[in-house]
C-alpha cells in the first residue's frame, strides 16, 4: 500500500510499514496540522508496555513535547500494574492538557500510534492522525 498523505492511514487497523521517503512526507504534513493545535492526545496500541511508553517517549523528544506522568502508578518501567501491562497487547492513552498518559492491556487491537490535535479556536484545525507505525519518532 503506498501512502502519499496522512488521510491514506485514515480506517487502517494497523500502521502500515512505510518507506523512509514516505516517512518524510508525512512528518512535514504532521508538522503541518499540528502547528495548528494548541494541544494533544496519544494513543498507543502496542504488542507490550515497554512498547508503547517507548512510542510516547520518543514521539514527546521529536515533537518537544514536556514528557507526561504515568496516571495511577501504571508506570511500565516497574511501577504497580506493571506485570499485567506487560503480559500483552496495551493501549496507552495520553493527554497533554492533564500531563498524564495511562495504560490498559486490550486485546484485540491493531498496532500503531494515533495522534489527535485539539484547538478550541479552530475546531478546523482538529483531527486524529495515524495510525503510524511505532518507530516512526524513534
């Protein structure tokens, strides 16, 4: 499948794999439509923890995000829930307007990161983007 544009992973269960040059022209789309946002949420569908707080993290240094908390100790590096995060597939959910991400394990999901922009001013602005692959901050 080849993906020319952000709208070409709209409905896809899972992130497909991408060349590099497909890879640099949705960062500059990305960099585009999230100029416009004031704020954003992550979601995360990923084979294990680990996984999907290193997708957030590495999403957060490329797009100079201020890194978020784990909400209710489910800190995937060792804190409670840890054991049963890392026992399959989780979602992870973060949001910058709380500072916070969570984590769940869900089966069932497909694999990738999802990226939406809100702008209370602009509600043009906003939309959900992905989902693109785990690695593609990393």
């Amino acid at each position: 499948m080849a993906v020319a544009a952000l709208v070409d992973l709209r409905g896809l269960r899972t992130a497909p794999s991408l060349t590099e040059a497909e890879r640099q022209v949705l960062r500059q789309e990305l960099q585009e439509r999230l100029a416009a946002c004031d704020w954003f949420t992550v979601g995360v569908m990923a084979p294990w923890a680990a996984a999907a707080t290193a997708t957030l993290r590495h999403c957060e240094a490329a797009l100079d995000w201020s890194p978020l908390a784990p909400l209710n100790g489910h800190d995937p590096q060792g804190g409670t829930g840890a054991a049963a995060a890392e026992a399959g597939p989780v979602f992870l959910k973060g949001n910058q307007n709380t500072g916070t991400f969570s984590l769940r394990q869900e089966n069932g999901l497909g694999e990738g990161l999802l990226i939406s922009g809100h702008s209370p001013a602009d509600p043009e602005a906003e939309d959900t983007w992905g989902p693109l692959p785990l690695d593609f901050f990393g």
